[in-house]
C-alpha cells in the first residue's frame, strides 16, 4: 500500500525501516521537506521524493544549489530503488567498503527493457525513457533527463529494477556487491 501523504515515505510497511535503517548507516538522515514523501541526505547532498501529476520525481539538491531530476516513474517502487542505489555511495563509504562497479553486464541494456528519445520541445528538455513490463504485467518506465548522463543511468537502472528493495539493500550491504553487483 503507498500514501502520497506529505511526509510520508510513500508505503505502510517495514520497507520503510529498512531504508531509514540503510540510510542511517552511511549517516544519512531523513528531512522533514514540505511536499516531499520522503528527503534524505547529508551536509553535501540531499534527495527528495515527491509525487507530481501521477509521477513520482526523484530530485537531487547538492549543498544549497538548485534541485534537480534524477528520473520520473508512475511506479514509487522504482524510484526508491534508485534512491537506495544512489544513497548506497555514502552507505558503503562509512562502512569502509569498496564502491560498486554496478551490476553484471551493465555497460548494456537489460533483456526486455527499450529505450526511448524524446527530444526538446514543449518546454521540456531533452530526455530518455526506459521501458518494460513490470511485474504484473503491466507496461513500466522511467523517464531521464537527457543530459548530463541519461542513457548511462537508463541502462544501469535497467539492470536492477526488477529487483526487490530488500534485494538492493541486502546486496549493496555486502562487501562483495553480491548478488546483484561487483566492487570497483
């Protein structure tokens, strides 16, 4: 079950532990931020999650500069794994283990999954769409902003989405990266 209540996490479940419990290991808090269902972050960087014409935004704010998109998806669980993943940085850093390399064959595109171009126009910047079946059927996807890496963090995306959060959170607490991933 998701809420879009301000302030809330977006789920009714222990997912939410799981993630806050992540996030404290790397020393990452949670911010309490008008609109948002959920902001982590640090002295350095800051990410929000917040609901927007069906959508839900992940947005990256460093220091006190602008916030910006990291990606779009009508599906919240796929935005909190890519939060989980980008936290995962501070996470292994405090624990003193190495970084992941990302998941196995991540220089391409996952089976089953297509990217889309969409370029600028209608007041919208450039931007690439990464689509699949989720996993009750269903047509899935996440929108990038084109630029400065949006077919990087498409594909790379591609290769853990179908995973559980539980999943990401196990694997990226382990110093290998295994299952999902390998070190750098």
């Amino acid at each position: 079950m998701t809420t879009n209540e301000p302030g809330s996490i977006g789920s009714a479940d222990d997912r939410d532990a799981a993630l806050l419990a992540f996030a404290a290991s790397g020393r990452i808090a949670p911010f309490p931020v008008a609109g948002a269902l959920l902001c982590l972050g640090d002295m350095e960087v800051r990410f929000e999650i917040v609901a927007r014409d069906g959508e839900y935004d992940l947005l990256r704010q460093e220091r006190s500069g602008p916030k910006r998109l990291v990606l779009s998806s009508s599906e919240l669980a796929t935005v909190r794994k890519a939060l989980v993943v980008r936290i995962a940085v501070n996470v292994r850093a405090r624990r003193g283990q190495r970084r992941v390399a990302g998941p196995a064959g991540s220089a391409s595109l996952a089976d089953g999954f297509e990217l889309a171009e969409h370029p600028a126009g209608d007041d919208l910047p450039a931007r690439v769409e990464l689509r699949w079946t989720a996993s009750d059927g269903g047509a899935a996807s996440a929108t990038f902003p084109a630029q400065p890496d949006g077919h990087g963090a498409a594909i790379r995306l591609s290769r853990y989405v179908l995973a559980t959060e539980s999943e990401l959170i196990e694997s990226l607490s382990d110093p290998s990266g295994r299952p999902l991933f390998t070190v750098a």
